[in-house]
C-alpha cells in the first residue's frame, strides 16, 4: 500500500517538478531525441570543442536500447557551467578547479601525496546540499585529505532524460579534472575515491572510464549510494556505473524497488560488493505516515511529499556519511553475504571471522573484508563492512555479484549490532496440549556494556506451534557479554477462529533459546534453557548465565 501510494506522489511530484522548476538561465536547445527504427541506428555522434577537451558522444547502442528508448545529447559545458569545489583543512572555502585552467590546480591548496574525495549529487540537487557540506566537513574532520564537491546544478533539473544525458558530460570533465590533477600537481587517481549519489553514481561511473579510456589512468574507487534506477536498470555496464570504472566498486542500495511503485534506485548489483541495508527497501523510519513527514516541514505540502517519496532514496548517502564519523567505527556497519534478504534473516548465512582471515589467500581480502571458514572447513559467507571503510584494501570480485545485508536503526545514528536469536518452542505434553499460538515474541539483552531493548523475532504476527524452531536475525544497540535474556510472548487476535481465546489464558512453551552475537573477533554462543516452559503473554521471563543449558 505504501509503495502504491509512493509510486501515484513520485509521477504526481515529478509532473510538478517539470512544469514549475524555474531555471536561473535559459537553456540552451541543443537537445535530439533518438527513436529506435526497425532495429537500425541512425544517431550520429556529436562532439564539444576538440574532441579531447569535451568528449564525443553517440545516441546509438548501447546508449539506445530496449530498456532505454530515448536517449539525448549532454548539454554544452557553458549551459552546464560545473563547478569542481576544492576544499581542505588549510581552506575551507570553496576553491574553484577550472579544467580548461591547470593553473588552477596547481596553485591551489591541493596536496598531492594526500587522499582526495569528489562528490557528487543527483536530479535536482547542487553543490550546496546541506548532506554535501556535512559530509565534506566530517571527511575533513576525520582526515587530512582533499575534499572537492561537484556542483552540476545547471544540468541536474529537469527534464528527467537531460539529466541523464548531462551525467555523461559532466563525467567526462571530472575525469579531465583528475588527469590534470595528476599532470600538473602529482595527484596519484588510485588515491582518489568518488562518491556519488543517484545519478551522481553513475555519473562517478562515466569519470572512472573516461579516466581509463582517454586518459590512461586507473581511478582507485567509486561508492554508489543508491544509483539511480530509471534508464539504467538492465542496460549495458557501459551505461551505467559497472565495476571496471575503478580499482574498487562498491554500492549502497537503499531505495531498490520498481520505479512505478515509487523506487528511485537500481536494484541489480553493479560493483564489486553491493550492500543492501534493511533488504535494500524500504528503510526503518521511512514507513510514518505522509501527514507526519508534512507536519516535518513545517506544514509544506511540497516538501513534505517529496521528503516522504525520497526517504529511502536518501538514506544511502545518510548511512555512508555515519560511516565516516570514527565515533561510529566500532558499530561497522557489518555486512553478511547471503543469496537473499530473507534467507539471511533467517540466519542461513550469520558468520563473520577477524578481517584479514581469507579462505586458500584470497588475492584482496583485507581489512574491513573477511571470507568465513564453516565448521566443515569451506569458505563461507563473505563479511564487509558499508561505507568508508568497505575497502581500505583492495579487493577483487572473481566475477561474481556480492550481495551483503544487514539492518539499521530507525533514526541516526542508523548503526545496529546484530544478533542471531533462536527460540526453540518445547514439544512437552502440556505444550501440545494447549497447542499452538499466534503471536510476536520479542527478546532483549542486557551485557556488561549495554542493553538491546525489545527485539522482534518477527515484523508482524506468526503461528508459534509446539516444537517448532524459530530463528532471526535481529539488531539492536551493543551489549558486550551478554549476561541475561529477556524474552516475551504478545498474543495478537488474528482472523482465524481457531485462535481465538475469550477466557483462556494464552500461553506458549519455550524449551531455550540461544543468542549469537555477529562478531569479527571470536565466536560467542550462549544457549539457555528454561526450567518451567512456560511462557504467559505480556509477562517477560529473564534468563541469565545460571540458566546455561550445559
């Protein structure tokens, strides 16, 4: 109902956008749209200035396909007027990069030997998004390093299909940018990490191959937060950021549903590890009522509407801008390969060892990546952590998508530890008597560092029958050792008859449960076992270590 209702305010908000956005400029018509005919290709190729100061680009395929019948000419640069915003601990004021001016860059205050970081925004955005400048000041904040921010406002409004047109263009100067960087200041590219945001992702993505294509050059890394879905879902990697744009790819999906039901970003994994928090959608704290995203923005229907339709599209660049703040770093933002969200929620793929430990000396494998030995001896699922820190060493895909999950919280910081909690329900005579329940069980941990409040096992009601083994991965704030286990039952009404209890107290046997913290540095179980197995609802039961089942 949710994604419906998102999907009638986005087509509703973008008509809006389209016919009201006022331009500072008057564009300039230099636009051709180009129709598939009959399977043949008469688009042509067009250039900006010399070939090697703007580029050249086609509208034919693969910029032109089934899953993109239109595609546009970029704008020229002087419509587009870019700006490469240079920032660093000795200036914190924007200092302009010309690309057609070296002298620009090599007077400047941009230190050669140090790490550089661009980024980049999406539609309708600019280089004075408040999310820009807070994560350029947390990135200079952590370290000495060069910031610059890429301003492609002029070209980011609408028409949708101009933007994206225009991503290509402005790609192509960035990567100019960072050859000149390279030639006339020593700036070495496999230093410098690009971070973009919707089409600022591919956007990164054109710079790393023009880098690469025209330059020579190896960009070091590109972090997607959420690419943009519409016109480069299931189109060729040249079209879109692919992992041959940089040394290191690695995406963040946070919005990854249809387009029509209101998604913005793609859901295909296209770098070398994707990671998809909360399964990728529909993120925690995004579900609120759209009155209350309203009643936010003090009232504005506009704004309110577009913060409830972009709420899990943005919580990408949210979620890596935590990753940034050290404060944070002990969370880590763990990811767990698994074929699918709901297999790793139910624990089929819950395991991670120290980064570094790699099966048979996987090439790549470093700090903030980690392959896992099973109990059999085989590699098991791979662990990394989301954000900054993804890959502090390189890593190599061996041709195959890496898909990690792990949850967050509702609101920053979105950081949650996660924990594999396994309730086994006892098979006992009075438990099969009084038969099964329908209902939530919810745990809580209490450590020598913390509490975890009020896990849910499960988003909604579920059948609890007698026997029966119920496991999840939930998350929750950090606790250290665990020292005891709360857990409760809530009996919830469902429409079944059979359910139903008027007079009866409703109950349900719990035999133990076992609770795994998910940990880099060592494995930790703790199961424990109840001595009267029953479990009445809305009435927790603690268990602590006494209660160790042996």
């Amino acid at each position: 109902m949710i994604a419906n209702t998102s999907g009638v305010l986005l087509r509703t908000m973008l008509f809006l956008v389209q016919n009201n956005h006022v331009m500072n400029e008057k564009r300039i018509d230099t636009n051709t749209l180009y129709h598939i005919k009959t399977g043949e290709s008469h688009a042509t190729t067009k250039c900006f200035g010399n070939m090697t100061e703007y580029g050249c680009y086609s509208l034919g395929e693969p910029w032109t396909s089934e899953a993109r019948p239109i595609s546009q000419y970029p704008e020229p640069p002087e419509v587009l007027d870019v700006l490469f915003c240079l920032y660093s601990r000795r200036n914190r004021t924007c200092q302009l990069l010309d690309v057609t001016e070296p002298a620009s860059i090599y007077r400047s205050s941009l230190v050669p030997g140090h790490r550089t970081y661009l980024l980049a925004h999406g539609f309708l955005e600019s280089g004075e998004k408040p999310w820009l400048q807070l994560m350029k000041d947390r990135l200079l904040e952590r370290a000495d390093v060069n910031v610059i921010i890429v301003d492609w406002g002029r070209g980011s409004g609408p028409p949708y299909n101009q933007a994206v047109a225009n991503t290509r263009m402005v790609g192509y100067m960035a990567a100019r940018l960072l050859y000149h960087m390279k030639m006339y200041s020593g700036v070495n590219p496999e230093l410098c990490h690009f971070i973009g945001h919707s089409l600022g992702a591919h956007l990164a993505g054109y710079a790393g191959y023009h880098l690469r294509q025209d330059f020579n050059l190896k960009l070091g890394r590109i972090t997607g937060m959420d690419p943009a879905q519409p016109h480069f879902s299931n189109t060729d990697p040249l079209v879109r950021l692919d992992p041959t744009d940089a040394v290191f790819v690695d995406v963040i999906h946070t919005d990854a549903i249809d387009h029509v039901t209101g998604g913005f970003g793609i859901e295909e994994p296209i770098g070398h590890l994707d990671f998809y928090p909360n399964g990728g959608n529909n993120q925690p704290g995004c579900e609120q009522n759209i009155l209350s995203f309203i009643s936010k923005e003090d009232g504005s229907l506009f704004k309110g509407i577009k913060k409830f339709i972009g709420c899990n599209h943005v919580r990408a660049h949210e979620f890596f801008s935590e990753t940034i703040l050290r404060a944070h770093s002990s969370c880590g933002f763990w990811g767990v390969e698994c074929e699918s969200y709901d297999k790793f929620r139910n624990g089929s793929c819950f395991a991670c060892t120290a980064p570094g430990h790699h099966h048979h000396g996987n090439k790549g494998a470093g700090h903030g990546l980690a392959h896992v030995h099973s109990d059999h001896g085989q590699a098991g699922p791979l662990c990394a952590r989301m954000g900054l820190e993804a890959g502090q060493k390189r890593f190599q895909n061996a041709g195959r998508p890496v898909r990690l999950y792990l949850l967050t919280g509702a609101e920053a910081p979105f950081c949650r530890w996660l924990y594999l909690i396994t309730v086994q329900l006892s098979s006992s005579n009075k438990s099969v008597i009084d038969g099964g329940e329908v209902g939530k069980i919810n745990v809580s941990l209490r450590g020598d560092v913390g509490v975890a409040k009020d896990m849910h096992l499960y988003d909604r009601e579920t059948y609890l029958a007698p026997g029966s083994l119920h496991q999840r991965v939930v998350s929750g704030a950090r606790v250290g050792t665990v020292h005891s286990v709360t857990i409760t039952f809530e009996y919830v009404t469902s429409f079944n008859p059979l359910t139903w209890r008027f007079f009866e107290v409703t109950k349900i046997h719990v035999a133990s449960i076992t609770v795994e913290p998910l940990s880099v540095h060592g494995h930790e179980r703790l199961k424990l076992c109840t001595k009267d197995d029953t479990l009445m609802s809305g009435k927790p039961v603690t268990l602590t270590r006494a209660n160790d089942c042996g």
